[in-house]
C-alpha cells in the first residue's frame, strides 16, 4: 500500500474540494462587501486546520470504517453464519427474514454510534442550544436524531432482507411525517426537518452504504443496484420523526410537571386552610 501516494491524494482533493468554499467567502469578503475580517491570520490558520482535519480523517474512512462496515456486512449475511445463527437450519429449508435478527441488531447499533459521532450533528446540536437558550439539549437531540437513524437503518435492512419495494416505506414514513408536524411544538418542526439531513454526512453514509451493498450481494436473489442502496434514505427521513416525537413527549411531561405541581399546591392550600 503506497501510503505517501494514498495521504497526497486525499489531501489534494480536500484541498481541491474546499477551495471553492474559501473563494467564495473571501470574495464576497474582499469584493462585495470590502471590508477586511477581522483576525485574519486566525481565519487563515483555521482553513489550514480544516484541510489537515478533513484529509485525515478522509483518510481513516478509506483505511478503517468502509473496510471494516463492508467486512462485518459480508460476514454477518453469509448463509454460513446465518444458519448456524438460526440453529443449524438446514440450507435447503431457507432462511427466513428473522434468521436475520444479528443484521438488525448490528445496524441499530452502527447507525446509533456512526449518528452520535456525526460532526455536523454535534454543530447542529450545540448551535440548537446556544439559540433556544438551553431549551434545547445537546445530548437530547444528539440521541433523538441517533434513535432514529438506528431505527430507519435496521427497517432499511429488514425491507432488504424481505425484498419489499422502498416507496411503500418512505411514502408511509412522510405521511407519518406531516401528521406530526400538525401537532409538534412549531419550534422544534424546522430542526427537525434539519436534522434529517445533517445525519447522512461523512461518518454515517460510508457505513450504511456498505452494509446495503453487503447485504445486498449475498442475500440470493437481490439486485445490489436496486436492493442495495436506500438506507441513506431511511436515515434521513425517520430522524425527523424521532426529534418530533422526542419534542412532543417533553411538552406531554411538562404539562404532566405542571399540573402535577399545581395539585399538590392545591391540596397544601385545602390542608393549610383546614389546620387554620
């Protein structure tokens, strides 16, 4: 493995891919607003960092998670290791959609861990918090929206494993969707709604997308161009319905708080009067 070549050309494409980006700020910066930002030695350092940050860990991507997201995929669908998990079954009775339960239980737990570990997450998370003035939690957002990429992916394995067309699963989610924005907290529906994008990022779709394509090539019968891709959907659209819910089931406690609070203020009040 021609290590030098592999970091030289990842961060040559870093490099390719974020200077757009600086152009763009810098000429908006120097050019239409003319006005020069302050500390821009920090700005330059902090692009520089940027550069060095996004090629490593591009490079532990390519070294690391997609190699070790494909192997356990393959691994963990091998008839193999399927029929032994299931007991022994014999090749020639088949395998079932539950045969497949370790499948489930690794994706719900890759798609919890890749989603916390999200850097545009955490952001999200953080500036969530800072705007609402601590209404918002960090860590509640960050394991709503992981809750429900978990969820999302292992459904998105199970309609892999059964074969079940993908458009019956995102039109019935989105519909689930729009009920909820109906009764949702109006501040929570927008970050909601963001929070379903910002999931699908760098740490998450190496992952997903080679355990979809894993599953995909070894269960008989499945078509990797057709089974094998979809999850990344999943993974976006069911965060929005785990962040809602989340909101939804903390105002249901607080007005739960507050009227709990107000009748035990009430039965101190008829006691207090009763003593008196």
């Amino acid at each position: 493995m021609d290590i030098i070549g592999e970091v030289t050309s990842i961060t040559i494409g870093t490099i390719r891919d974020v200077l757009p980006i600086a152009a763009i700020i810098f000429g908006f910066q120097f050019l239409v607003i003319r006005k020069k930002p302050a500390h821009l030695g920090r700005i330059l350092m902090g692009f520089c960092w940027v550069l060095i940050g996004l090629s490593l860990f591009l490079l532990g991507l390519e070294w690391a998670l997609f190699p070790m997201g494909k192997l356990m995929a393959a691994q963990l669908t091998d008839p193999a290791f399927i029929h032994a998990a299931s007991g022994g079954v014999p090749p020639d009775v088949g395998v079932l959609w539950q045969d497949y339960y370790w499948v489930y239980i690794f994706a719900f737990l890759i798609g919890f861990s890749t989603t916390i570990a999200e850097p545009s997450l955490i952001a999200v998370a953080i500036k969530a918090n800072e705007v609402s003035g601590g209404a918002i939690g960090v860590w509640g957002l960050r394991i709503a929206v992981a809750l429900g990429v978990a969820v999302g992916i292992s459904l998105g394995c199970y309609r892999i494993v059964v074969g079940d067309p993908i458009h019956w699963y995102i039109i019935t989610g989105y519909v689930v969707v729009v009920i909820q924005t109906s009764f949702a907290p109006k501040m929570i529906i927008p970050l909601a709604y963001d929070s379903g994008g910002v999931t699908t990022s760098t740490v998450t779709v190496p992952l997903v997308a080679a355990l979809g394509l894993g599953l995909s090539q070894t269960i008989p019968g499945r078509n990797p161009l057709i089974d094998g891709f979809g999850l990344i959907a999943f993974a976006s659209l069911f965060p929005i319905m785990s962040v809602m819910a989340y909101a939804q089931l903390s105002e249901a406690r607080s007005r739960y708080l507050v009227r709990r609070n107000a009748k035990h203020a009430a039965q101190d009040a008829a006691k207090s009067n009763s003593q008196n």
